[in-house]
C-alpha cells in the first residue's frame, strides 16, 4: 500500500504508519491534538489529499501535511468534542462538524474551507435517556441536491435544504422512523435504473428511503438481518461502486461478537464477509479513499484493526492492537511520519 494510514483512539490520540502498517507512531508534543487525547473522527479532504481533518477533544484540527502535524482550527467548537465530520461533496470549502458528549450537542458550519466557523441554530437536548448526554454520531451531505443530513444518538435524524440555516427533524411516526438513536446516515446517488437511495442506521435497525429522503422509510430490524446481531454501528458506500454497501454489526456495545457485512444492491440484501480473524469486539469504525476504493480499514471498539484489499469481501486483522479505535483513515500521501523522541510504538515483530 502506497499511502498513510491514521487511526483515531479515546487515549492514544492519532496514531499513523506511511509504511503499510510495519510501524506506528504517535503525535509529537506540542500539537494541537494530544498524544494521549481522543479523536472521534477523522476526513480527507477530497481536493487535497494532504489535508485531513480531525474531530478531537480540542474541537476541529487540520493537518496540511497528511497527518504529521495537526493544528486547532478556531472555531466556536473549540474545547468542545468533535464527534462527527463532513464535507460537501460539490464544494469542499463547505464543511459541517457536530459535537457531543462529554461536550452539549451541536452542530457547526465553515463556508471557506475551515477558516472560520458558525454554530448553526439548531436545538438539541442537553440529556436524553438512553446515553445521558446525546452525541452527533453521522453527517453526510447529498451529492444531488447538497443537503445536509446529521444523526445524533439519542436526538433524532435531522435535515436541511439550506446549508444548515434551518433544519427539520424527520424521525416520528409519519415516516416510520420510530428508533430516535441515530448511528449512520448515508445517500447513494441515482445510477442508471437506481433511484438515489438514502439509508439511516439506527441502533438496531436500516431503514431506506427511495423517495428523496421523503415520506415513509422502509426497514427491517437488524437481528432479523443479520444472524441476530441488533447493534448497527455504521455503514459504508464503498467509493468505486455506488450500488456496494458495508455495514458494521454487533450484538451490543463494546460487544462479544461483530461481523461486517457487504450489499451490492444499495441495502436491499447482505452477505457476510470473510473474517480471517476473530474481531474482539464490535467494530466501530470504517474508512475507505477513492485513490484505491478496493482498500477499506476496519477497527473495533477495543482496538483491532482489520483491511481489507477486495472492497469488503474479506478482512484480514493487522499485526497491531490499539486502544479504542473511535476513527479509521488512509490518503495516498506517504506522511513523513517519525517516531516520537520519548515514545516509539514498535514495529512489527520478525517472524
């Protein structure tokens, strides 16, 4: 693999290799993001591969330099958890974070490529039952039409024709959406005969809509799906397929038993992929690049990390464990990572 790969952590901060995951290493000090911080998110820029954004305990940082170095961008989210990150797909200059627990739930636009920021005026409760404090879990912006889509766990799915000046809440009863624990949100544009598909995951459901995003969804309860795993933590469109799908399963939180599984027809069915090793627990996070769309990262909720070379359809673990893996990323720059002076994290061990 020619590129960088990054893996977010609740403690561990960022850790990267540019030599196919021989070695790793943490930030340095005196970054933005600290060595033993938590990072919930991580984007490439699709413009400039050298560029990736970071939802951090910090709030909202960028690196210029394909995940060397990490700088806080100023923004009203600053201090506050970054849980969720998304570019507009049509402008990347446009840019929505969203935060959440330990920090209140909120969302935030930058209309010049992270310069500047602006809370957007939507209100979120400040606890909820099921999590205490809700966290913005999924923001995906729609290639068609630039709408915003933003799910938040225990809060709702949210959405706006606007950019963010205004939003509607859209989980009730007319649209069948009943579950208010939103995990994933993502749209697969119109292909051929294949109408745009919008899919929102929730904690234990897919539901699919194929009407715009409006009127009823469809679903079907996950447990039912997939072999009695309830727990739907996110899902994937695989970047050189818009028809391929991969969702990550569980049977809870962190979980006993996690599966990946892939769909060639936009969620309609699923197969299971070809594990080569037993997942320790559910897997938590997914990430993919067009530079190499067959190449897609997989890590756990208690630090596995899993690729795959075939676009899903089977994963191999890497050599290495981590802490909480919360985020997983790779851009085809080759960083010019280093070993921390103090701290290195070994490399892989001979056979």
């Amino acid at each position: 693999m020619q590129g960088t790969i990054l893996v977010g952590t609740a403690g561990q901060g960022i850790l990267r290799s540019a030599d196919d995951g021989a070695t790793w290493h943490r930030l340095g000090l005196r970054e933005a993001i600290e060595f033993d911080g938590v990072v919930r998110s991580l984007l490439v820029d699709p413009r400039d591969p050298n560029r990736i954004f970071a939802g951090a305990d910090a709030g909202i940082c960028l690196s210029e330099d394909a995940g060397v170095h990490f700088k806080r961008l100023e923004s009203p989210a600053n201090g506050m958890h970054v849980w969720a990150l998304a570019i507009d797909p049509r402008n990347a200059d446009v840019i929505y974070a969203g935060t959440g627990a330990p920090s209140r739930a909120a969302m935030f636009r930058s209309l010049d490529g992270g310069r500047n920021w602006t809370r957007l005026p939507v209100e979120l409760p400040e606890f909820c039952a099921g999590v205490n404090r809700p966290r913005i879990l999924s923001i995906t912006v729609d290639p068609e039409d630039c709408a915003v889509w933003f799910g938040v766990e225990e809060g709702g799915a949210w959405h706006s024709q606007d950019k963010g000046d205004t939003w509607r809440r859209i989980d009730d009863a007319q649209s069948g959406i009943v579950n208010s624990d939103i995990h994933a949100i993502c749209i697969l544009p119109a292909r051929g005969m294949q109408p745009r598909t919008h899919l929102i995951a929730t904690v234990n459901s897919v539901y699919t809509n194929t009407n715009g995003g409006h009127g009823p969804w469809s679903a079907e309860s996950s447990a039912d799906r997939f072999d009695g795993m309830y727990y739907t933590r996110t899902l994937l469109p695989l970047e050189g397929d818009q028809d391929v799908l991969l969702v990550a399963i569980g049977d809870g939180t962190p979980g006993t038993r996690s599966q990946i599984y892939r769909s060639l027809d936009r969620g309609a069915t699923w197969s299971t992929s070809l594990l080569h090793a037993a997942p320790n627990s559910t897997f938590w996070a997914l990430g993919t690049h067009a530079a190499d769309p067959d190449l897609v990262f997989a890590g756990t909720k208690y630090g596995h990390l899993f690729r795959s070379a075939d676009g899903g359809k089977s994963w191999f673990k890497d050599w290495r464990d981590f802490s909480e893996i919360t985020a997983v990323a790779w851009t085809p720059v080759v960083a010019a990572v280093k070993p921390h002076p103090k701290s290195t994290l070994g490399a892989k061990p001979h056979d």
